[in-house]
C-alpha cells in the first residue's frame, strides 16, 4: 500500500475561522477526515500533519524519504517565502504536491509567486477544500504511474 504524507502549513488550524470570505467555513478537521475517506477509496494510507513552523515542516519532509511515496503539501504563507521548505522538497527527491485553498494568482502580487512549488510535480490551487481531494487524486495517480517496470511486467497476464 502506497503511503502519503500531507502537511499544512501554518495558520491552516484556523480554517473555518479566519478570512472565511478567503478560505471558507470548512475546517482542517473536515479537510483531514475528507482525506482520509478518499485515501481509503484509493487505496493509499496518509500520515497527517500541521505546523506553524518552518523548521518542523522542513524536518518532516526531510525525513520522509524511505518512509512515504510523495507529499501533499499547503506550505500556506511559506510558499511564497521558503527556500529552505523547497530545498527540503527537492532533497527529499519524493514527488510532491503543492495545494492551495485560494487561488493564489488572483490574490495579493506578494502571493502570485510560489518557492516551494518548482520542487514540486504539481500544484491544485483555487478549488477550496477540493484542491486538497484533486491533489491527492493526482499525485496516486502520478505515483502509480512511476512504478518500476519490473513490478508493473509482473502484473501483467501472459498468454
């Protein structure tokens, strides 16, 4: 079973609370249980963390490598200013997710520009709550996609 892990960045425990005309009502809880009822239909297991802090984030993605098969990642207000999170991204050398609650390029100039996503496959940014759900879809399916040959000839029916 492939393993994933998610990370919110800071700030992102206030959801439903804070800027609701930006974020919306739904919380990080509803965000969490959503996901992991997805991952189930997918058949993937998710490891789920939040943290306001860059240093924790950049740990965690760091020593992610052996242990998970990609990241979903909101780096949150660290997008747009942490190089060290997007080194920590492309040292981890796992395929990697960026979502984003907002759609950031019709936001503030400062938040049209993202660090952390150039480390990343991808990024799912504006669809609320569902940029999480079209994230995670995304990249099992881009992880399915770079399975070793051998495993994939093996499954494969002889005639």
């Amino acid at each position: 079973m492939k393993k994933f892990l998610v990370i919110h960045g800071p700030n992102l425990q206030l959801l439903g609370e804070r800027e609701v005309s930006v974020y919306g009502r739904v919380t990080l809880k509803q965000i969490n249980e959503g996901l992991e009822r997805e991952a189930k239909l997918l058949g993937v297991s998710l490891t789920i963390e939040q943290s306001n802090h860059e240093g924790v984030i950049v740990d965690r993605i760091g020593n992610a490598r052996g242990h998970f098969d990609g990241i979903l990642l909101n780096p949150a207000a660290y997008t747009h200013t942490s190089v060290a999170i997007r080194d920590a991204l492309a040292a981890a050398n796992l395929p990697a997710v960026e979502v984003h609650l907002s759609h950031i390029y019709k936001r503030e100039d400062f938040r049209q520009h993202s660090m952390t996503a150039p480390a990343c496959v991808a990024q799912v940014t504006g669809f609320g709550k569902d940029s999480y759900f079209l994230g995670l879809m995304g990249l099992v399916a881009y992880c399915s996609q770079k399975q070793p040959k051998k495993k994939r000839a093996a499954t494969r029916k002889r005639k």
